[in-house]
C-alpha cells in the first residue's frame, strides 16, 4: 500500500479521537508523514520504566496497554489504556524518562507521531493542549467542560450560561434616604415624588436602619395598623448588608437567602458601616432575569403543597438550564439551598397551620430548622436526600413528654410535605420525623458527647452527616450554641478527627477507564462509575475533619478546603486539585441527576466524552494525593 494511502487511514483515525476533533485533515497528514506505524504482540513491554523516552508519542490504534509501576514490592496498576488513548505525552512536560512500564495485554498497533510536530501541533491548537493536561492534572483542563464540544450529548443540561452572574454588580440608582424620625406620610409622599420602589432610613450618625418599600407602607399605614405620624425607623424593615463592587450573582445569593428583594450597600458590607447605596432585583434584572426570586416569593405565598410541588420543578428547570459547567456550582449550589429552604419553610407554615386547626397543642419553644449532610453543606442540586432535622428549645421537665410528641408529630408531616413536593429520601435519609433529627438543644449535646468522646461504640461513621449543619430558618441562635459545643468536645478528645480522617480513607478511587468500563487498582472491571464512592465522598470525608481540627466553621466541603489552605505550606496546589477534582465529580452528579431524575451518583462511562473521562481519572488521582496528605498530617498508613 502506498505511504500516502497510508497517511490518509492514520489521519482519518486521529480525526474519530480527541484532541485531533479540532485539527484539518492537511495539518494532520502533516503530522503523520514522519511517523510510522508499529506492532506489538501480547505481553510484550513498549516502554520500561526509567529508560529515556523515544522522540514519539503513540496512539494506540488497536488493543490494550497496562500501565504498572515497579517497585522493590512488586508492580502496581497504575493505568489501562485501549484505542485513541496516547502513551508517551510526559516528554512535552520535560519527562526524559519513563514513569511507568507499559506492557502490552493483547496484540497492539500504535501511531507514533514525531513529538516536535506533535508538540507544534499543540501550541497552535490550544483545546489540543487542554486536553492533553487532563492526562496530569484536573485542574488543568476544568474549563475545557465549558466548551460544546466537550460536553457529552447525552448528559449535557444548560442551554444558557450564568455568565451574567459573574458580572460586576449593576450601577447604584440613587435611591431616597430619610431620616429615622420622618413621619410615615412624608416617606409615603417621598417616594411617590422620586417613583423609587423604596427609601433607605439612616440614623443620626449615618448608619443605616433599613429601608421603607410601597409593600410595608400598605401593610403598616395604609391598613391602619400604624399611625401616618410613625417614625421611619420604626417602620424599617431589615435588610442584607454588602459592600459595593461585587459580582452580581452574590447580591443575588444575598436576596434569595434573606427572601428579599433589595441589599443595602455599606462601605465593608456590614450594617455597622456607612450607607454606600442600595440594589434592587430590578437592578439585577436589567443585567438578566432574575427568575429565581420570582419563584422563591411565590414558593413563600404557596397556598398548598401541589402548588408548592409545582413552583420546586420550576426552581429545578432554572437550575437544570444554568448547569453548563463545574464554575456554576459557584452559583447553582447557593441557590439549590435558598429554593430548598423555601420549600421546607413554607411546608411547615402549611403544616402548623393544620396543627393549629386540629388543636393540637403547641408548647410554644424556640426551634430551629437545619439542613444536614450535603443540603448542610449547599451540594445538593438534585431531590434526593433533602436531609433536615429540628432542634428546639429545652422545655420545662414537665413539658418534656408532650413537647417531644408536638415537634415529632410537625417533623412527621413536614417530611411527608416534602415527599409531596417531589423529594425522595432513602432508608439512610434524616428526616425531622425521625426522633434521630427532631431532638431538644440539650438532646443534641449528648447526642454529639457520644459521637465524639466514643466514636467507635456509637457508630459515629453512620452519624457524619450530623455534622454538616446548616441553620435554614427558626431560632438560629440554638444551631450557632450546637456548633460551639461541637468544637468545644472535638478540642477536648484529640483522638476523634484522626479517626475521622482514617475512616474516610477506607475505600480507594477507581484507576482509569477503558472500552466504557471503569477499572478499579485491581484491574476489576465495573459498567458504571460510582461518583461519590470514588470522589465525593472521600474528599466530603477528609475536607470535615480537616475544618474540625483547624476549628473551620465552613459548611462547604469546598470552603473547608480553602480554609485548610491557610496552614497547608506546600501542599497548598494538592489542596487546589481536590477541590476542582470535587467540583468536577459534583457536576457530573448533579447533571445525571436532573437528567434522569435520580441522585446522579452511578454513571454509564459511554455517557461520558474521552475529554471527562480523562478529567474524572485525574480527579482519581487527587483523592489518592489528598489521602496521602491527610494519612501524613495525622500520622496514619494511607
């Protein structure tokens, strides 16, 4: 056969594997006519561990590679590699020798391609190069997700990017400013003259009280319940703090989270600072819509749990169409939380109001509602395992009985309202009817007492998920007095946070994949990919007891990796991939979810491009470099 016919098959192969997708059939008949075409048969070895590279990337055309590393102990499994995969690439890192023997498994033939032409080829083309760094580092090639061609079809949910999210926020109307003692009559008149939608109220040194909108103006005057002559200040309604020249999407996560249509803006963002201007979802909106907070102020008008239903599948499609890539968990994450957190609050006005017209007595304690496990830690996008639970106030010794069957009997109908609204909750589910999550603040003391001071005998590895709290609505203060005494017991018992952090090492990531299998370090083969067995889960583990131990009050499992940055030294880059090889794993969770209405957990590996793949087996490797860093830090065997 002719060289040229030659070329042409070697370049139309290329062409069916990425990264050469992206690449002219001329650039790569360029690139093939100085390389040459090699055999090998089963169990031959192509690359011996140490040895110098060769001046040749190969392409594996047909059959399988074992990667292995050897050692004084023997070989292990480090890579299996089958068709279109690329043996060889290390050179471009300046990588003379070889890290790893590659042995063949069954007869193979591979493209070897001149690696200066190659190495061209790259600085030309950079998606050839993001691809390319997935082979080393997660990190490396995240942004690529953002690109259509990357994304699978089968598995690809966001038709509109949350782009504007990431935008400065919107230019600082003026709005009318009164002082604390103006009549209600005069704000009226006031913003009847601007035609503005509310007036900020400061005090006499300057700091604001709040604002007046045309709502509280009806509710309060016009209605009769307050005099026109009322003070300003008594009429001003609490708003969220920030400061001035953020991104649009957190004055967003500002509103949704206080059910609010407006955020005062200060000179450092807190109430105790001088008014700098105000924003309003208006402002938001002429950025783009702002469709979240439509839905979470009906969710709070929701006059039944159907309706309640409906308006949490709409918060699902806005969450589904934003869900392009691992950044817009930035976004998505807090505004899964605040839709969530409307839906169980509004469900439990629903309910105490039925409770009421039963005349069911209420003991009239302080509560607080909570989100716990990957709802307390703002990862949960899908309905499946809304975790929640109640904490209420310690009730007088003859008000215990009865104060118990109140809150159990409301936590009963409250997860049951949920289940109505489309939440799906598993036998290892915490739901507020179970008497496990609706306990009193001192039940929940000795509950954590136990877990921490004999983690062993009280199955504390059942229990994590209690530690991931998040206060959602209620007496806050009873969450922030739990959490206190949380890390007080943990700085009292040493031993528990190496425990925890043993614990999370139990189970190992998969290796690789390959022919649509995932393969795990015993050269096991599986269909599907377990996300949070092989990711999630160990990095969820290690990020909580890294947080306990430097007395980290994040919820996020990614804001607990940023705050063990602060005393990691040089393993500060290790800590970087684990949170990126985490927010990767969580998206392709969080897609497969939505998409197939289920906990997204397992994966078809078909479903997934070579691209993802690649990027998911680096991941693999940031949990084992993750576990090694956490097995040194506590003094364990990884």
């Amino acid at each position: 056969m002719k060289t040229s016919t030659i070329g042409y098959r070697v370049a139309d192969f290329l062409r069916r594997h990425p990264p050469f997708q992206s690449i002219d059939e001329n650039e790569l008949i360029e690139l093939v006519q100085g390389g040459r075409v090699q055999f090998h048969e089963d169990g031959e070895i192509i690359q011996q561990q140490g040895l110098p590279r060769r001046r040749f990337v190969y392409v594996i055309q047909q059959g399988a590679v074992r990667l292995v590393e050897e050692t004084k102990d023997g070989e292990t499994l480090r890579d299996v590699r089958g068709e279109g995969d690329m043996l060889g690439i290390g050179l471009l890192l300046g990588d003379t020798t070889h890290r790893y023997t590659a042995r063949t498994e069954t007869d193979v033939i591979l493209y070897a391609l001149p690696i200066d032409a190659f190495a061209d080829l790259t600085r030309r083309h950079p998606r050839v190069k993001r691809f390319l760094s997935t082979y080393f580092s997660v990190a490396s090639g995240e942004t690529e997700l953002e690109g259509h061609n990357a994304r699978s079809e089968a598995l690809r949910l966001g038709s509109r990017p949350l782009d504007w999210m990431d935008r400065k926020g919107a230019d600082r109307r003026q709005y009318p400013i009164c002082g604390e003692d103006m009549p209600a009559q005069q704000v009226a008149e006031l913003l009847a003259q601007t035609g503005a939608s509310a007036a900020v109220v400061l005090d006499a040194e300057g700091l604001p009280l709040g604002m007046i909108g045309h709502r509280a103006l009806s509710e309060q005057v016009a209605s009769g319940r307050e005099s026109p002559d009322t003070p300003a200040r008594l009429l001003a309604c609490s708003t969220p703090a920030a400061r001035p020249g953020l991104q649009a999407g957190e004055y967003l996560i500002h509103m949704l989270d206080a059910h609010c249509d407006h955020v005062l803006l200060t000179t450092n963002g807190s109430d105790q600072s001088a008014y700098a201007g105000l924003i309003s979802c208006r402002d938001l909106t002429r950025i783009e819509a702002a469709a979240p907070l439509a839905i979470i102020e009906d969710m709070d008008r929701a006059p039944n749990i159907s309706t309640l239903a409906r308006l949490r599948s709409q918060a699902e499609a806005v969450l589904a169409a934003g869900l392009t890539g691992p950044a817009d968990l930035r976004w998505l994450g807090p505004m899964a939380v605040a839709f969530n957190a409307a839906v169980l609050q509004r469900t439990v006005t629903l309910v105490e109001r039925a409770l009421a017209r039963e005349d069911i007595p209420n003991p009239n304690l302080q509560h607080c509602w909570a989100f716990f496990g990957s709802a307390g830690r703002g990862e949960l996008l899908t309905r499946h395992d809304l975790d929640h639970g109640l904490i209420y106030q310690d009730p007088a010794l003859d008000q215990v009985r009865s104060a118990r069957g109140y809150f159990l009997e409301l936590g009963r109908r409250v997860s049951a309202g949920l289940a109505a609204c489309g939440f799906v909750t598993t036998a290892k589910g915490i739901v507020a009817g179970h008497p496990s999550a609706c306990r009193s603040l001192s039940e929940w003391r000795h509950a954590f007492c136990a877990w921490i001071r004999d983690p062993v005998t009280n199955s504390v590895y059942r229990a994590t998920s209690f530690f991931d709290l998040r206060p959602v609505f209620g007496d806050c203060r009873l969450v922030e007095k739990l959490v206190h005494h949380i890390h007080t017991e943990e700085d009292t018992n040493p031993g528990f946070v190496p425990l925890l952090a043993e614990g999370s090492m139990e189970n190992l990531p998969p290796l690789t994949f390959f022919r649509g299998l995932v393969v795990n370090d015993a050269g096991v083969y599986d269909h599907t990919l377990d996300l949070q067995r092989a990711t999630i889960q160990p990095i969820v583990d290690m990020a909580r007891a890294l947080a306990l131990d430097g007395d980290c009050r994040e919820t996020t499992t990614l804001g607990r990796l940023q705050g063990a940055l602060a005393t990691s030294g040089d393993d500060g880059s290790l800590l970087e991939e684990a949170a990126t090889a985490f927010r990767t794993a969580l998206y392709h969770r969080a897609r497969n979810g939505i998409a197939n209405g289920t906990d997204g957990t397992r994966v078809d590996p078909t479903k997934l491009t070579r691209f993802e793949q690649n990027l998911l087996k680096s991941g693999f490797r940031s949990v084992l470099r993750l576990m090694e860093y956490t097995a040194g830090h506590y003094g364990l065997s990884p």
